[in-house]
C-alpha cells in the first residue's frame, strides 16, 4: 500500500471520531476517501487527514465555547454530540484505548479517562430530566495536542449546589465548594464530589483544567493543590471544560 495512505481506523484515531462519522465525511464530501482493493477499502491520503485535524483541533474550544454562550443553540455536530449518556459512554469506550499508544501516558491514561468520563458522567447525572434546552453534551479530543473539551448546557454548579446547600450565592462560592468539600446528596447523586476527586488526581498527575460555570472560572495546573478561581465578564449557560495533558 502507498505510504501516503492510511486505513480507515487509522485516519479516525488521528482525528477523535468514529468510523460511521468518516463514511458520513466521505459521502458528503468533507473528507473523501480512495477506495482500493477487491473489497474496495476506504483510505486516506495522510496528508488530507493531517490537514482536517490541523483545522479541528484550532476549532474544538471555541466550538464548544460557541455553544454553550449562544442566547439561540442548535445541536454540535454529530461527531462532538452525545445527546445521552449512552452515546457517551460508547465514545468514552472508544477513546480509552487511544492514550495508551502514546508510550509516557501507558501508565497513567486511566486517570485521563477517569477525569474525562467523571465531567461528562457529572452533565448527564445532574441534569437528568432537567435540561433547560438542549440535552446532553459536547465531548471532543486531540490527542496530537493532549486536550480533551466536554461542555453541556445544562443548569450549571450553582444551581445544582443549591439544592442541598441553600445558602450559596455566586457562581465562584458554588466552584469553590464543588472542587473543596465533600457534599452529602440526596439519594442518589452526592453533588460536587467527583470534582474533589478530580482536583486531587490533578495534583498529582501532568493534567491540568479549565472549568467554567456561569460567570465563574476555575484553574487546576499539573502537580499543583493551588485553587484558582475568578469571576468572567461573560457567563454561560451550564459548564465548559478544558483538559491538557503532557
């Protein structure tokens, strides 16, 4: 086989998506695909797969940004959509084996996965039956460049936190216990707790994140306790996550 081409499943591993979705490129027009061999195989010139990462990747942030500051949504893209939980657990499925080719991350992707799937798992069990408009969740990656965006238009921290602490006023006071305190729930959700758990893998692993809720932002660098939190200008409608990793 030409060295210029690459399969189908390596091409879809370059750029985060499923196969379904890169037949659906390749029908559309967006990527297309040679055919080759007796049953005729799709593949990619790598350079053209190259160059839509290239493309989706500068996009991914402010794609999920867009969406989830927009007075008016639509659904994402089939590709970064996961309108239920299932669907995202089949994605999250798909990704956990893709961190472990890269030889310094084998020991420790788990907790990549782990972090990942406790924000989008948090989207669906917080909101569950309450969306305000649309359901479900952003989930996009580029492993080339390690980050990871999940974001959701859901209720947000703070009103999810105040149904079991009333007292809570700002976005920031609500970041600040989601990612400090354990919280006792009502049966069958503890709220705030899985983003405990992610500050403390943050501390000690080479991950670091962005979390936004409302009009409030948090920062966790890599192998760092320190809680950055501050008030933005502009507020969004649920939450926005960026991962990094190195």
């Amino acid at each position: 086989m030409d060295h210029n081409l690459i399969t189908i499943q390596e091409a879809a591993e370059k750029l985060g998506i499923s196969l379904q979705t890169l037949r659906r490129w390749d029908t559309n027009g967006k990527l297309k695909a040679i055919r080759s061999g007796p049953y005729s195989h799709r593949y990619y010139k790598r350079e053209d797969v190259e160059k839509v990462a290239a493309q989706y990747s500068k996009n991914l942030f402010h794609e999920a940004q867009s969406w989830v500051t927009t007075p008016k949504p639509i659904e994402p893209a089939p590709h970064v959509y996961c309108p239920n939980s299932g669907i995202f657990q089949a994605r999250i499925s798909n990704f956990e084996t893709q961190p472990a080719k890269i030889p310094h991350l084998q020991t420790w992707c788990s907790l990549i996965i782990a972090v990942t799937g406790e924000i989008g798992n948090n989207s669906f069990d917080h909101n569950l039956g309450n969306w305000p408009d649309i359901p479900g969740i952003f989930f996009g990656y580029d492993l080339a460049k390690k980050h990871i965006v999940l974001a959701d238009r859901g209720q947000g921290i703070l009103k999810t936190l105040k149904r079991v602490r009333q007292e809570l006023q700002t976005h920031t006071e609500a970041l600040k216990v989601a990612f400090t305190e354990i919280i006792s729930g009502r049966s069958p959700e503890s709220r705030g707790n899985g983003l405990k758990f992610i500050r403390q893998i943050i501390s000690t692993y080479d991950i670091s994140l962005r979390f936004l809720s409302g009009n409030a932002q948090v920062n966790l660098r890599k192998r760092s306790e320190k809680l950055l939190i501050q008030q933005k200008s502009r507020s969004i409608h649920g939450c926005l996550a960026f991962i990094t990793f190195s």
